[in-house]
C-alpha cells in the first residue's frame, strides 16, 4: 500500500460516509493526513497520540492514516465536529465497518475519527 493507494481508500471512505451523514445534517471532513515529525512529537507530548514519532511512528507520517471528522451544526447553528459515536451510532458503526472492508484498519477506540491502513 503507497500513499496514492491510501488517498483512493480515503476518497473511497468519503463518498460512503456522506449519504448515510447528510439526512443527519452532518457531512465527512478530512482533517489531518500528513505530519512532520514535529507534529507528531507535539502530539505525543500533548498526550493526544500514543506515537512519539521517532520510537513508534505514526501512519500520519507515512501517509497512510488520516482522520475523517464528523461536522454538523449546534443548537446555535455554528459548524462543530460532531461525536458520531453518541449522535448516531448505528450510522458510525457503518462507516467503520466499511473501512474495515475496504482493507482498513478497525476504529481505535480512544481515536474515533483516525483511519489508517493495514
């Protein structure tokens, strides 16, 4: 698996994920794909990876993982990202389940929206 190869799995995960998310009000947003390895140690010291960067790399770094958030609107109207897991669970389980299928690894519990390739 190249990077090129993990963008089609990831436009592949977009194109599933928004008809089901947008009767919800809510659509698929890539966020981040590509670190460098300062990102990821900024990560990791923040406690918001369990990837120092250097000792355990990411698939950020490789370009074989990206997260896919959920946006919807608040109460207020405003864009938020939205936890699929407490809005609309049985919607997010699809998702998930689709990327496994498509040969991706399975959702990290403490990381919902991290899609990374096996």
């Amino acid at each position: 698996m190249n990077r090129r190869d993990f963008t089609v799995m990831l436009a592949d995960q977009i194109l599933f994920m928004a008809p089901l998310l947008e009767p919800l009000g809510m659509a698929p947003q890539i966020d981040w794909v590509m670190r460098s390895l300062y990102d990821q140690q900024q990560m990791y010291l923040k406690g918001l990876s369990k990837c120092d960067g250097i000792t355990k790399v990411s698939g950020h770094q490789t370009g074989k993982a990206g997260d896919i958030l959920v946006i919807g609107r608040n109460t207020a109207g405003n864009l938020v990202i939205i936890d699929p897991m407490k809005v609309c669970p049985e919607v997010w389980k699809q998702c998930r389940q689709h990327w496994v299928e498509i040969g991706g690894e399975p959702m990290i519990e403490w990381d919902q929206f991290h899609h990374e390739c096996k």
